[in-house]
C-alpha cells in the first residue's frame, strides 16, 4: 500500500545515501547499525511502559531499513547476501517490538493484548515467509493490505500515542487488534495468490 511513496522517499534519501557511501559506509554496517539501534530501543523503552520514547527512536532506527537501499544504490554495492542480511533484520527488529509490548502486558495482566502481540508477532513473520517461499519456487507474491511498512505504522503509532504527553486510552489496543485482522487478511491474500498461479501453471 505504501511502495507508491517508495520513489519519492528514495530520492529525498539519496543524498544521504551517497555521503555515507563517500565515507566508506557499506550498506551491510547501516542495516546491522539499524537494527542494533531498533532492538536496543525497543528493549529499553518497552518493557519499561515508557511508549512514546521509545517509539521515536524505534523509528529513527527502522529508517535505516531504506537508507541501506540509497548507500548500495550510490556505491553500486548491492548483493544478494545484504539482500538476505536486510530481510533477517527486519525481523529481528520486529521480533524486539511485538516481543517487548507482550513482555509488558504479561507484566501488567493484560491476557487480551499480550494475546494480540503474539498473534501480531506470529503473523507478522508468516506473512514475510510466505513471500520468501513463494518467490523461492518461481512465484510473485507482491502482494497484501499489510506489508511491513503498514504493520510498523499501525504498531508504533499506536504504541506511541499510549504514552506520554498523549495518554490516549485504547489505541495501542485498537490499533493491534486493526493489525491482528489486517495480517490475516494479508496472509489470505498471499496464499490464494500462489494457490491462483500454481493453478495457472498447471493448466
């Protein structure tokens, strides 16, 4: 839903992208650097309940997900591994954020939303593996209402609203329950789309 905003970012990033590559910067030391800095967050300000901090940095740190793409596009190093390398991260990053708030809700005795983390958290990574395996077999699978960029939105805004100076009441709630319905649907819309095209090669 949001690729379409990919072009326009890229460029406002490009220029970033070829100093640090200028500077000797590879665009494995900024994906690792990214999620370093997003898991650090995310266990730091989280389980603390300190949601909106936490949030901040959370996505300072996940921008690093696109600058990665402009300093191997500006030092012409892209490849297959940092590919592989920056899909591993992004989970790793969001493993730290869904396992972070369910750690504060089984903490605080709230079974709904520690039960709405984990699902999120599960989905979540079904929904990448889907893709993988299906592209691993022949597929295009490019394909759902949720994508990673959706989830971390709904998440983080959400989860940063929560906290202070806001204190909005029920929108990290609202907003894991919009993604717990969101990711299946994703989920859904990945599978029938293999299932349409492995029936289209065997007809």
């Amino acid at each position: 839903m949001l690729n379409l905003l990919r072009a326009p970012i890229g460029k406002a990033i490009a220029p970033l992208g070829r100093s640090l590559a200028q500077a000797g910067v590879s665009p494995d030391m900024v994906t690792v650097a990214g999620t370093i800095g997003a898991t650090v967050s995310a266990l730091v300000f989280y389980p603390r309940g300190v949601f909106f901090v936490g949030t901040l940095f959370i996505w300072a740190f996940v921008m690093f997900d696109m600058v990665d793409g402009a300093v191997a596009r500006a030092g012409g190093s892209s490849s297959r591994f940092g590919a592989v390398l920056d899909s591993s991260c992004d989970r790793i990053a969001d493993a730290a954020v869904f396992s972070t708030l369910a750690w504060w809700f089984a903490r605080h005795d709230q079974p709904a939303l520690l039960a709405a983390a984990l699902l999120c958290l599960v989905l979540g990574s079904l929904t990448s593996y889907i893709k993988a395996r299906a592209e691993g077999a022949g597929f295009s699978c490019n394909v759902g209402i949720a994508e990673r960029s959706e989830r971390l939105i709904i998440v983080l805004v959400g989860t940063g609203l929560t906290g202070w100076p806001f204190r909005l009441p029920y929108v990290q709630a609202i907003a894991l329950w919009v993604l717990v319905v969101a990711s299946t649907v994703t989920v859904v819309q990945r599978l029938a789309t293999v299932w349409q095209q492995s029936r289209t090669q065997q007809a």
